[in-house]
C-alpha cells in the first residue's frame, strides 16, 4: 500500500512540473530577450459543420452537461428575453472562471446553444493542438489573438454564417472575482454587423473555481445566471458611446440577483447601481466578497455596504 501512494505521489509530483503547453515558465520581467510574438492561426470552420455539430451535441449533453450539474447548482433567471428577439446575437457577460463558459451555453436554450460559437484567446486555448481541438470541439470555441495578428476566422465572419457569439468584453479571467474595464470589441461588432447585444450576469463561478483552481471546490456551490434586455446599437451611436451601456447593463443585472429587479430599476434611475468593479479595499477583502456563494433559494434582499 505504501508503494502505491508512493508511486502516486510520483506521479503527481511530476505532473507538476511537466510543461504541458507552450506558454513560457520564466516571468516576462525575468527575461533577457522577448522574441515577437507569432500569430496562433487555427482553422476552426469545421467546428461549425453538421459532423461536429453532432458530435458536440452528444459531448456536451452526455458528457458536459451531467459533469456540470453533478459539480455545481444553477439558477437562471429572465431566460424569456430570447423569446422576443431573433439571432444571431452577442451574449457580452461578465469573466471571472472557467466555469463561465459551461454555466453560458448550458443555460441557453437548446436552440440557442447549438447556434453560438465562444470567442476565446488563441494565446491560452490555442496554443497546443489538444487544448485547441478540445476546446473547439467542445464549447465550440474561435480564437481572439490579443497580441493582434491575423487568424483563420473572425468574430464578423461568424456573425455572417449566422452564429450568436459569447464574448467576455474584459478579455480574461479577473483575478479577485470583480468585474473589470470592458473593452470595446463586442459593441464595435454589434455596430458593424447590425445585431444586438444581450447582457448576462452571473456570480458563483469565482467562488466555485476561482483562477488557478483546476477543478470546482466540493459541496456543490451554488451559481446564478442572469439574462438582460437586448441592446441595440442607435443609428447616431458611436461604438464609444454603446460600450458604457453594455457595461451599465451588465452591472445593473449584478445588482439585481443581489436585491430584487425593483430596487436596482431604482438604482438605474437614479445613476446610483454599484460600481461592480468593487469597493476600494485591500484585496484579500476583495477576494473574500466574491467567496461567498449567491443564496441558493432566492436573490438576497438587502445589498452590502460597498466602500467606494
């Protein structure tokens, strides 16, 4: 028995240390000479074709979906608004784990779900073959290159074939489970190509998985996802001025699943919604706010008392 848990410990140990992608060990600031980066191209069209669409269907209903259910609890709330509106549609939500993805797609409708494609960073997810087509297979993810650089598809093409997308307009995970500064990709896409933009929040998911863990802490922590009004980009609205409204409207649903829709309408009114990147407070304060699961019955009634 003693040779078994020592072989696993082994085992783990090396585990560790193996480099299981390309991503470089050394701290940027450590080194001498950084080479330019090289755009990461990666066909993903074939993901998006009958046999893989078939395949995905089976992944993540049999797979995915009972992997998911089993690890987490799930309260979605205002699914209705996609009843009122045709895609393709841009879902802009808030990022904060790698449970984001799941807990998005998983709580569409499954109409929806198999018509929307997850912008996702071709510096993380493109970077080995495995994680790409596992990814792309999966979640049905396109690659973003942040370092710019061209790609084998892009968010606008996509849009074109008919596929809603899921975009984290923060462009990666926050680290202490605040929401961070919006980028203006989603409303330039929701501008050019004419589609609207659903808001969606959810909280749990840093509380679950927060960055760094590789697998949902155990209890079954509870996660809420939250669905908004479509957005529409006016005629005479500039991209600059559409993206503060998306991330008003994304921080307004924030506010909601802690209260109620009726204090935060109020709250919207006055120009009084919480600032959802946080209170300015030392961030072990931070992380300990958004380690607390949402109430797995109901909305909380009564908001805490955020330090500006």
């Amino acid at each position: 028995m003693s040779f078994v848990r020592s072989s696993v410990e082994d085992i783990r140990l090396v585990s560790r240390g193996w480099r299981w992608g390309r991503r470089p060990q050394v701290p940027r600031s450590a080194e001498e000479w950084v080479p330019a980066a090289r755009s990461t191209v990666f066909r993903t069209d074939w993901s998006r074709r009958r046999p893989a669409m078939a395949a995905r269907e089976v992944a993540q209903k049999v797979g995915l979906e009972p992997l998911f259910r089993s690890q987490v609890r799930t309260r979605v709330e205002a699914l209705d608004v996609l009843d009122r509106i045709d895609g393709p549609v841009i879902f802009v939500a808030n990022h904060v784990s790698h449970l984001d993805t799941p807990l998005v797609l998983l709580s569409l409708p499954d109409e929806w779900r198999r018509r929307t494609a997850v912008a996702a960073a071709a510096d993380y997810f493109f970077d080995t073959w495995w994680r790409a087509v596992g990814s792309v297979l999966l979640f049905n993810t396109f690659p973003i290159d942040r370092r710019g650089g061209s790609l084998a598809a892009t968010p606008g093409e996509v849009l074109a074939d008919g596929w809603s997308l899921v975009i984290y307009p923060e462009g990666t995970r926050s680290n202490d489970g605040w929401m961070g500064k919006f980028r203006m990709g989603a409303a330039f896409l929701a501008k050019e190509h004419g589609v609207p933009v659903v808001p969606v929040a959810h909280r749990g998911t840093f509380a679950a998985m927060p960055r760094g863990q590789g697998w949902p802490s155990p209890g079954r922590r509870q996660l809420t996802i939250r669905f908004g009004e479509p957005l529409v980009c006016g005629a005479d609205e500039s991209v600059r001025e559409f993206a503060p409204r998306i991330k008003d409207a994304v921080a307004a649903l924030l506010d909601e699943d802690r209260t109620t829709w009726w204090e935060a309408r109020r709250r919207v009114a006055s120009g009084s919604t919480p600032d959802p990147s946080g209170p300015s407070v030392a961030q072990w304060r931070r992380v300990w706010e958004q380690s607390e699961s949402p109430a797995p019955d109901a909305p909380a009634r009564k908001l805490r008392a955020w330090r500006r």
